[in-house]
C-alpha cells in the first residue's frame, strides 16, 4: 500500500490521506500471487470494477437502491462465492505447499 500511495501523492506530499482509499481499493481489486485471487473475491465473492474497466457512465436514472442490489445482488450467492473462492485458494496454497515440500 505504500508504494501505492507514494505513487498517488502529489509533490508535497501532503495529500496523502486523500489517496488511501484509492490505493486500498486498488489493492482489493488485484489478484495477489499467493492466493491467485484479488481480496474482493475472497472476501465478497466478487471482483471489484475499476473505473477503466467501465464501458459506459451510470445510468443518471439509476437510484442508489438499483446501485446496491446492482453491486451486491443476493447475499447467499455471495456467501457461495466466497466460500468456493476460499476453499480453492486454500487448494491452491496446499498444492504448492506440497509441492515444495
């Protein structure tokens, strides 16, 4: 996250605290080599959208309920998700253990 933010920061760097959230979003949204899944997808059953992933703006009629159930849909199928997600980066991190054992 440091790396991230030193990036973000303006020449000051005094605006510091303005990039956290950005730099923490980006890095829930990254696949992470040694789960060989973002944070998001571990947690929340889901990939995080980046704004350069966005093909077109929000609709303006779109309510902030819409947005929601939109983003998280049901939260049994989250739930799902994030346990199948869980349970193979856990696979994963076993083999590779085993392998270099």
């Amino acid at each position: 996250l440091r790396n991230s933010i030193l990036k973000l920061i303006n020449e000051k760097a005094d605006d510091w605290d303005l990039q956290v959230t950005t730099a923490a979003y980006a890095y829930r949204a990254a696949r992470h080599s040694s789960t060989g899944f973002s944070p998001a997808m571990l947690m929340i059953g889901k990939e995080l959208t980046l704004a350069a992933q966005l093909d077109t703006p929000a609709s303006p009629h779109d309510t902030d309920d819409d947005m929601i159930n939109d983003d998280f849909g049901d939260a049994d199928y989250l739930a799902t998700n994030a346990r199948q997600a869980h349970l193979h980066a856990a696979a994963a991190i076993a083999t590779r253990n085993m392998e270099h054992a």
